[in-house]
C-alpha cells in the first residue's frame, strides 16, 4: 500500500512534519488544542437548568407559532341554578373559606414578614432603579443598597449595646450604695420603727428563696427573654432574606403579577399597580431622609447641651421618625427626659429648639421631600396609622399612609371613574 493511497497513513505523516496540523515530538501545541476541544464538549446526558419561564403572550387567541386544535364539542353544561351545582359550590367555598383563615391564623408571623420585607423592597428599589441609570447592573445596585441598610442596622446595635452594658454595669455597682443608704436613711428608720418592715422583708426574701415555684418563675422569666431575643434575631435575618430576594425579583414579580390580569385591562392594571409601587418607594425614601435629617439635628442640639447618649438618642430619634405624625413627638419626649438628668433647663431649651425643627419640618422640608411620594389628607392619615398600629403594631404604623394612599389612588381611578360614567 502505497503513502497516497493511505489516508491514514499520509495523516500521520502530515503530522509530523506540517508544523499547524502536527502532533508530532517536535509540535506539541496540537495535542493541547485537542485536548481543549474535548473539554468543551458537553458531558454526555447533562441538561441545562430547568427554569420557571413566562408563557408568551397570546395573539389572536393563539400562543405564537401554535396552531388551533379541535378537541370537539364540550357537551352540555350543568345549570349554575341546579340545586345540586350550588350546594356544591357552596360547599367548596365555605371551605376554602376556613382553609384560608385556618393557614392565616397558623402563618400570622410568616405573613408579617413578608409584608416587612415587601415593604422595604419596595422602598429600596427607586435607589436600586437610579444605580441603573447610573450605568450600574441591577445586581450591584442591590448590593449597594442591602449593604448600606444593612450597614445602618448594625450601626444601631453596636451603639445600643455597650450603651446598656455600661449602664447595667454602673447600676449593678451603684446599687449596694443605694440600698445602704436607703435603709440608713431617717425616713426608713421611722417606718421601721413602726411597722417592722426590715424583719418582714427578711421573712418574705427567705420565702421566696426558699419556694422552687418561685426559682423556676424567675428562670423561665430569663429563658423566655432569650428566646424571645432568639426569634427577634431569627426574624430580621428573615427579613433581610427575603427583602434581597423580592428586590432581585421585582421586575419579574411585576411581570407575572400583570399576566394575571385580563389582556384587555391589562395596562390599565400595569399603570395603575406601578403608581402604587412607585409611590411607596417614593415615600419609604422620603420618610427615610425626614428621619435622618431629624436625627442630624437633635444630634446636634444634644451634643451642644450635653445631653447623655447623645448617639444612641440620636438611632433612637431616627427609628422614632420613622412613624408618621406622632413619631417624632414621641422622641423629643424620650429625649426631654432623659434631659431631665442634667436639669429642667437644659430639657427645656431641648424642648424648645426641637418642637420649632418639628415645625419647621412639617411645613418646608416635609412638603419638599414628599413631593413625588403620596399625598394623604391629615385627617385619613391620622386614622389610618392608628389603625395600622392597632392591627399590626409599629409595621402597621409604618405602612398605614402607603396603604391608605393606595387605596385612594384605587377609588379615585376605577370606582369614581366608573361611577362618573353612569
């Protein structure tokens, strides 16, 4: 057999000595490029991932590309007035009814905080959104924004903490001094005189020492403390959770949420639903900066008065702020008395300086900053934070107006509007 009539063997002669082709001793790189092109080969029986994807959108009552199937006649229909087909449908809905509240009642805590995470989704994604346009990925946007709250919060607690150890610390001290003092005083000595307080107190503290019912009480006070403490903490890493992963779906929640709705109100639903959306972030963002401009100032003023604590007052006042219409009343309150302890003029001059920012506040800066956000008149917010913080506590107080404002936005553009047609 000769070198031409061989393909196999010219091949391998080729290889040798043709230095692109070769694989030869004296050209390896051939080998290595063969070896690279197996490792881009796909494994054998390896699919790529299965994902979730939206149907498309149908046109002229068909899915694109598909074409319409006759499945015959669908036959006669029971009467929705036929006894047996309403008492059935009665029925079911009595008990999808109960199953409803039954898994309400059961996920009541779950329910909150979707609602907390929902909401602070909601108000981080206008930053996420003006990242965007800064040329920024939606990713990176939302890291920014997640660490920077998240940033906030842990500021709060290293502040609050070594702030109440230290004073548990000095009241753990202080203590002794003041019980001694206290029993050596004249008017304790009087009492006792009379009434034989100190010898009933020896009584009662030995009782109680020596009752186990009593023990136990007190350390299933501290266990339940704990485990309160517990779920908080498993509570804000929940939230903090499911805010990340409503703010990288926001867009997608969106699109599924207005696929619900019939295609010939389909873009009413979507106008009306990103005005509501908008309007909360709006505001989450707005409150967010009244707050911190609140904070900023009774810093000041604390600092220039001396007041104690000034910085953990200060996460105080912004948390506070956070609260429409009576949250920032409730602070300067927290902050008078803790004023108290340098003197009344120290707290009043607190209390006028800070009541005058509240006012200040409420007529050019709040007004400014909340432009783009909701509007609500004062009576309807009024009522409904009261009714936020009844049914839900501080969470509804903090989502009243956004609420409140919703459901006007929702009278105003389909029941009015309706009811002006006839």
């Amino acid at each position: 057999m000769t070198e031409q009539s061989d393909p196999t063997l010219r091949e391998r002669t080729d290889g040798a000595t043709n230095p692109e082709k070769g694989d030869g001793p004296n050209h390896p790189p051939g080998a290595l490029l063969a070896v690279l092109r197996r490792l881009r080969r796909p494994i054998p029986g390896a699919q790529p991932r299965v994902r979730f994807e939206m149907p498309p959108e149908e046109e002229d009552g068909l899915a694109a590309g598909a074409e319409k199937q006759d499945f015959g006649s669908p036959g006669p229909r029971m009467s929705a007035q036929h006894p047996v087909y309403v008492g059935f449908m009665g029925t079911v809905g009595v008990g999808v009814a109960l199953l409803l509240y039954y898994i309400a009642m059961n996920t009541t805590q779950l329910l909150l905080w979707i609602v907390a995470a929902l909401f602070i989704a909601l108000g981080l994604d206008p930053v996420v959104r003006w990242l965007e346009g800064k040329r920024l990925p939606r990713p990176i946007g939302i890291l920014v924004s997640v660490s920077a709250l998240f940033l906030a919060v842990i500021g709060f607690f290293a502040t609050l903490i070594p702030t109440i150890v230290e004073q548990v610390s000095e009241l753990v001290r202080q203590a002794p001094d003041w019980i001694r003092g206290f029993l050596n005083s004249e008017f304790f000595l009087t009492i006792d005189a009379q009434f034989g307080v100190r010898n009933r107190i020896t009584e009662e503290l030995d009782k109680f020492v020596n009752n186990p019912e009593a023990m136990g009480g007190i350390f299933g006070g501290v266990l339940g403390f704990g485990t309160t403490v517990a779920n908080a903490l498993f509570g804000a890493l929940i939230v903090l959770v499911l805010s990340l992963y409503f703010l990288a779906a926001l867009p997608a929640m969106k699109r599924w949420a207005y696929r619900l709705a019939p295609r010939s109100r389909r873009s009413r639903v979507q106008a009306l639903s990103e005005a509501i959306t908008g309007s909360v972030g709006n505001y989450v963002i707005g409150q967010a900066c009244v707050a911190l401009l609140n904070a900023t100032f009774a810093f000041i003023v604390m600092s220039i008065l001396g007041v104690p604590f000034s910085v953990l007052l200060a996460f105080v006042v912004a948390l506070l702020a956070f609260i429409p219409l009576v949250g920032g009343v409730i602070a300067g309150v927290v902050v008078i008395l803790v004023s108290l302890t340098l003197g009344w003029q120290t707290a009043l001059v607190f209390a006028i300086c800070y009541f005058a920012y509240l006012q200040f506040e409420a007529y050019f800066i709040s007004p400014r900053i909340m432009q783009r956000a909701v509007a609500v008149p004062g009576a309807v917010a009024v009522i409904s934070v009261i009714a936020g913080g009844s049914l839900l506590g501080v969470l509804g107080a903090l989502i009243a107006i956004p609420t409140a404002a919703a459901v006007m936005l929702l009278m105003k553009e389909v029941f009015i509007a309706r009811q002006d047609k006839h």
